[in-house]
C-alpha cells in the first residue's frame, strides 16, 4: 500500500485535497441488488473523494465507503472507517484505464472523521 500523500491546495477549493492511494470499497444498490467493488483512492479530502475502480458505478441512492487508513507500522492493521456518500462524478479514466468516481461525503459513522484527520496528519499530510 502506498502511503505516501502529496497536498494541493487548489484555489476554487476551500479545503485541503491530499493525493493518497488507500484501499476503499463502495456498497451500493442498483435495481434491488446490492453490490460492492473494491479501488483505490485517488483524492482525498474531508468533505470527499475521487476512487479509481475496475467498473462504473451507477446509483441515484447513497453509497457507503470503507476507507483503509494505512497503518504507521507493519506490525499494526489498517483502520476502517465507514462513510455515507453521493456520487457527484462518474467518468473513465484513460490514463489509469478504471473509472474515477467522485464521492461527496454526507456522514462518518461512530468517530470517522477523526480518525480521518489524525489518519491524514500522521501520513504526513497537514489538513489546514
């Protein structure tokens, strides 16, 4: 896992995008049947994502992200977080041949945006 982040700050963004490549899966329904794909994030922010993953998604419902915060050591395990979102994007890459999607966070369960943060400050990636 590449645990690396670089940061941008872009001007029409009020918040700090960080270029990490964590593990994430999205669960999702599509005419009464749920599904689950498996990325790679490609964005990440505290307000939302951009994944790179094998297929399109295609929902008008909400859509829950795992998102595996890396750990600092090898001997420790990622930590999953879950969060509810809306897909605000939906395009082929070509450059990576995958589908980015992009992803709106609407709600972290339990204490998800905390450990998003220290997740992101730990990785060397200050959030201001």
């Amino acid at each position: 896992m590449n645990a690396d982040a670089e940061v941008k700050v872009h001007d029409h963004v009020k918040h700090t995008i960080c270029h990490v490549h964590w593990r994430v899966a999205i669960e999702y329904e599509h005419l009464g049947k749920n599904y689950t794909v498996q990325g790679r994030t490609q964005d990440l922010s505290l307000q939302d994502a951009n994944i790179l993953i094998d297929q399109s998604i295609s929902t008008d419902k909400t859509v829950k992200m795992y998102l595996g915060i890396p750990p600092l050591r090898a001997t420790e395990s990622e930590t999953i977080i879950a969060i509810h979102c809306r897909i605000i994007g939906n395009v082929f890459e070509s450059s990576h041949q995958q589908f980015r999607i992009g992803l709106r966070f609407l709600k972290f369960e339990e204490n998800g945006r905390e450990l998003l943060t220290t997740g992101l400050e730990e990785h060397g990636t200050k959030l201001v």
